[in-house]
C-alpha cells in the first residue's frame, strides 16, 4: 500500500520514498509513501517531481487504485526500479492555491447549510477557483452577494482548520457529517477522515486544506446558474 502523508501533513513539501512497483506501459511508479494528492472529492491531483540522484523526473499524473497510489512519470530516463531510493518535490505553488480554494468551498457549504439548511450535489475545483451545486430552488444575486459577505466575514475570523481521522462508528455519530445529497464513502472504510473548521463546518473529506480560514484571503462569487429546479450552481474565486 501507499502511505498517503498528505493526509496528515498538507504542508509537507518533500519527502523521502521507495519504489514498489513499476508499469512500464503507463510510464508509472508506485511508492510505499508519498506526498503527492491523488485526486478526488473534486479536487485536482498534484503534479511535482520525483529525483534520484541528479534524473529528476516530472509527475505529470496520479492514480489511486486500491490502497496504491500511482506515479505517471514524463522523462527521457528509464524507469526507476522496485527497491530504489527516491526524493519527491510536490509542486508547492500549484497545491497551496488547491489548500486555499477547498477550505474556501467548506466555508461557503459551512455558511450555505448553517443559513439555508441546503446540502451539495457537486463540486469541482482548480487553482483558485471552484464551482459548487446547492439544492436550492431559488438562488437571486441579492442572496448571492448576502452569502459572499457571510463567506469572507468567517474567512476573515481566522478559523482553525483541524484534521481528525476517526473510526467510522465514532465518525458517523457526528450529526451532518455527509453534507452531499449522496453518502460516497464506500461501506469498506474503517477510519473517516474529517476537516473541522472550528464553530462552521464539520464534514468527511479527504483532500488538502490550510491550517486557518484566514490564509483563504478574499473570495469572490463571481457567477451562478440553475442546474434544475432544486439544483443551483455558485462559482467561486479567490484572489491571488
């Protein structure tokens, strides 16, 4: 398996791995740990490098399969070797804009379900920006600039932002821990891992985020549509 270390340290930005396996058709690796996010919950996968002496080695793609994380590598060089020692690099620039924008779309669900009680039906994100999708049945630009103002005023109270991963009996005793409309933790999950921003929001997730709302900066709904009757998309910037 892959020791995913972003799970428990967003901040890390180089680290020390292994070579467990190779698949030369897809010019992959996979490593007994890595720092690299993987993808999923709607966020992007990182990208960075992977070194071994002086062949440095550009990530251009990850893949979680199972409990093993895969290194799509563009080089000229041969592939590392099961058993070789590598240095990783995430692309540091590219994963803070992606920490920024998650916990800026968990303070905009936090303020959305506090206030109107609407839970989401889907989401994306790239760097610096994200669209979300509410089930509202009306969504007017009066009420949008009401929950931009609500979204910046609790950005701008500095809330912590706390990492917890939790059995999944004890999780699941945590009322609203699923704000999708669908649960999409697979039944065969033992530990939740949930993002807490302190007196806002609680929800399972397992992506990237900063250590407090205030490293978020300013954010900007920049525009919102109907996706259905009950279903309203929000889009979100941030500044750089």
């Amino acid at each position: 398996m892959t020791e995913l270390l972003c799970q428990k340290d967003s901040y890390l930005q180089e680290f020390d791995a292994i070579v467990t396996a190779v698949d030369p058709e897809i010019h992959a690796i996979c490593l007994d740990q890595t720092a690299f996010y993987p993808g999923g919950g709607g966020q992007p996968h990182d990208t960075g490098w992977l070194s071994s002496g002086q062949t440095k080695m550009e990530v251009v793609l990850l893949k979680k399969i199972g409990d093993q994380v895969w290194h799509k590598l563009q080089t000229d060089s041969s592939l590392p070797q099961p058993g070789e020692r590598l240095k990783g690099k995430i692309n540091w620039d590219r994963r803070y804009q992606l920490m920024r924008t998650h916990s800026a779309m968990h303070v905009l669900c936090g303020v959305v379900f506090r206030d109107y009680g609407a839970l989401v039906t889907g989401g994306n994100m790239d760097p610096l920006e994200g669209r979300m999708d509410f089930e509202f049945e009306t969504l007017t630009k009066g009420l949008v600039q009401v929950i931009e103002e609500s979204v910046n005023a609790e950005i701008q109270k500095d809330h912590s932002v706390n990492v917890k991963i939790l059995p999944r009996e004890e999780a699941f005793q945590i009322p609203d821990l699923i704000r999708t409309k669908i649960n999409l933790l697979p039944p065969g999950i033992n530990e939740i891992r949930t993002i807490e921003i302190e007196g806002l929001d609680l929800q399972a997730d397992g992506g990237t985020h900063v250590h407090s709302t205030i490293e978020v900066g300013v954010a900007h709904i920049v525009d919102y549509k109907s996706k259905g009757k009950i279903n309203k998309r929000i889009y979100l910037e941030l500044n750089k």
